[in-house]
C-alpha cells in the first residue's frame, strides 16, 4: 500500500454518492473520512468532492458552514472534484439557472448537464495521461459537465470525443465523469500521488 496507506482523505458527505469514494479508498488502504462540518477537515491529507446534484451541495456546503474552509483547503492541499465536483471546483458555471456558486479554486468553465439529461447518462473507455503513464478508464457520465474553457494552468489528461473530460491544475483534480462506480481505483491513486 505504500503511502497511500498513511494518507487520511476526506470526502464530502453532505449528498451525492459519496459511499462509493470511502469504499474505494478502503480498498487501496487510504483512511476515509466523512466530512460534514468544518471541523471534520482537520488533519486531512486529501478531500473528494464527489458526484451528486450541484444545487443540492451548493446549498448544503453553506448550511453547514464548509465554504470558507473548503476554499482555504484548496488553495495548498490536493482536492478531486467529481461530476457535481468538477462543477463546485471550476471557476464559472455556464446556464447556471439554479444560482450555484462554485468555489472557483479551478481555471475552468464548465456547462452543467452538459453532455445531456439524467435519461442521457452513458458509459465509455477514456485513455488518460496521469504522469506519463497511459490508463485506460471506465467513464460514467451522468448529467455531466462539459468543459467550455481551460485556463492557462489548468492540463486535461484525458478526452472524450475531442472534449477535455479530466483536468489537472496543481493539486486539483477534475472529472467530468465518474470512475469510483467500479472497483477500478486507478484514478484514485493517481490522486493520492498529490501532495
């Protein structure tokens, strides 16, 4: 397990899918931790924001006051925003109708469902460049985001029909889609490499 073992990772667990994360890190040996309040951000090597409804995590990071301490762990310590993460860590929303206000740590614009409606979802195989090393993973798309502009910092590792579907700036990790929903945890332990 190496030093994946010695890494504490927080995941979001205000809504969404986020049992999926502290399974997969049970599996490659990380500490999982759920993270509901500011204080649970303590100690942590690493947070997940995973898949979900934006609207929903929005509203909630709010209600339990997670904003500003999300915002602060961002900027020095890696975080892995997934499908509704993707959307909370990039800088600007496109067709924001619902008000979401993303906490901007990403240099990317992103258009919500945009790859279509629930009805819409889709699997597919996405050849990823994590440091060099080619990986070829299974990618569910739900409602998901569509990348509309990369900043100057921010890399996609990986594409999917010509779009950037993964993107890395820094310490940040973003997914379009989702690959925690199979016990493929290729992903994962790219981002456990951060930091």
């Amino acid at each position: 397990m190496g030093l994946r073992a010695k890494k504490t990772v927080g995941v979001l667990a205000i809504q969404g899918d986020f049992e999926r994360y502290v399974h997969q890190l049970n599996l490659v040996g990380a500490r999982p931790v759920e993270v509901r309040l500011p204080q649970d951000l303590r100690q942590l090597d690493a947070v997940i924001l995973p898949g979900g409804e934006s609207t929903t995590i929005n509203i909630m990071i709010d209600r339990f006051e997670l904003r500003e301490p999300l915002l602060q762990f961002g900027r020095s310590k890696p975080m892995f925003g997934t499908c509704a993460g993707m959307i909370m860590l990039a800088r600007r929303i496109e067709n924001n109708i619902s008000g979401v206000k993303p906490l901007g740590l990403m240099d990317i614009d992103v258009d919500r469902n945009g790859y279509g409606r629930q009805v819409h979802s889709f699997e597919d195989r996405v050849q990823a460049d994590l440091s060099g090393s080619t990986a070829d993973l299974t990618a569910t798309f739900i409602r998901a985001p569509r990348v509309t502009r990369l900043g100057a910092g921010a890399t996609p590792l990986a594409f999917w029909q010509g779009d950037p579907v993964l993107i890395e700036q820094g310490l940040l990790l973003a997914a379009s889609f989702h690959a925690e929903l199979n016990d493929d945890t290729t992903l994962l332990e790219y981002f456990l490499t951060k930091g």
